[in-house]
C-alpha cells in the first residue's frame, strides 16, 4: 500500500471524489481517505461549496457530481503525464551519474 505521507490537498480531493464516486456516507470517505475528522469536515465543506460533492438524503450518502467526476478525469489525466516526465527526469539524472 502507498505511503499517504505528505499528499497534496489536490491528491486529497481526487482521494475523496474516487470514494465517493458511486455514493458513500462520511465515515468510508474519512476512513479510506485517512483523514481526520477535523480535516475531513474542512474538504467535506470545499467541495460540497464548489459543486464537486453533493448530498443525497434518501440514499444519506455523498456523492461525486459531473463536475466532480469531470476533475478527476482531468486529475488522473495530469497523473499519467506526471509519471512519464517522472520517468524520464530519472533516466536523464541516471545518465549523467555515468557521465
């Protein structure tokens, strides 16, 4: 399992929008997100402010709205091309070490 040490608020969010992808109620997000309560409620606010979460009260679940799921399209998008430029940045430092 990855280190969740020292993740980005922008990685936080993309954490919570994939949990809560099909609905899920505040205790899996805080739980698989790993993030304390306190926390939680201060991204919890975020995003239900900026249209990226919505509240379903029939269901009692969160649940991540079109432009929520549309960020985290993007996000993984930026993701891959962030490793591949990871990837090449390392096999550019490895072959001036030869050097």
């Amino acid at each position: 399992m990855k280190s969740r040490k020292n993740r980005s608020s922008i990685d936080i969010i993309a954490n919570i929008l994939e949990i809560a992808k099909d609905g899920a109620k505040k205790t899996r997000i805080m739980y698989l997100a790993n993030l304390s309560y306190e926390l939680f409620k201060k991204y919890l606010k975020f995003l239900m402010d900026k249209n990226f979460l919505e509240y379903d009260s029939i269901e009692k679940k969160y649940k991540a709205t079109n432009k929520g799921l549309d960020f985290l399209k993007n996000y993984h998008k930026f993701k891959k091309i962030e490793e591949k430029y990871r990837k090449e940045l390392k096999a550019i430092k490895e072959a001036l070490m030869i050097l």
